[in-house]
C-alpha cells in the first residue's frame, strides 16, 4: 500500500513505497518531480529523496523518504533505498 507524505514527515529518514507505476519510465518521472517539490504535497524541493526501481514485470515502484527534517543524522546518509525490506508507513 503506497504511503503518504503527510506518513514520511512523521518518520524522517525511513525509506517508503509511494507509488507503483507500469513502467520505469513514469515511475522516474514521478520521483524525479518528488525529489524537486514539483508536486505540491512533497514541498519544499529537497525535502524529500526519491528513487525508483524496476520491480519486474510488475513494472516499477517509487519509494521517498523525508530528509528535510531528519532527527537522526545517521538515516541521512544512505541515498537509495535499501534493498530487501522496506518500511510501509501508515
């Protein structure tokens, strides 16, 4: 279940799937406009990192994470997502 970005802010640093997309293509294209606030729910610009992955031929998902207050200096540091398990925030 994708995750909100009103969930990211509540857990700074913890990596999410936010949305699934058919193929690579619209889901780069979408964390590329999470990553610069060009969707409003994901602003300021730089608030928020996000990546996408091929998941298959499932297509591809997007996960984000908010950065833009991270408590933990240590969350911080690692740039995409973890492979293996991910956080589902709710």
């Amino acid at each position: 279940m994708p995750t909100t970005p009103r969930a990211l802010r509540a857990r700074p640093g913890d990596w999410a799937l936010v949305a699934e997309r058919p193929a690579i293509g619209p889901a780069s294209n979408l964390a590329y406009r999470i990553r610069t606030g060009k969707l409003a729910a994901f602003r300021p610009a730089g608030a928020f990192e996000a990546h996408s992955r091929s998941t298959g031929d499932e297509g591809a998902g997007v996960w984000a994470r908010y950065v833009g207050g991270t408590a933990d200096p240590a969350k911080a540091i690692r740039r995409e997502p973890p492979h293996g398990e991910l956080v589902t925030v709710e």
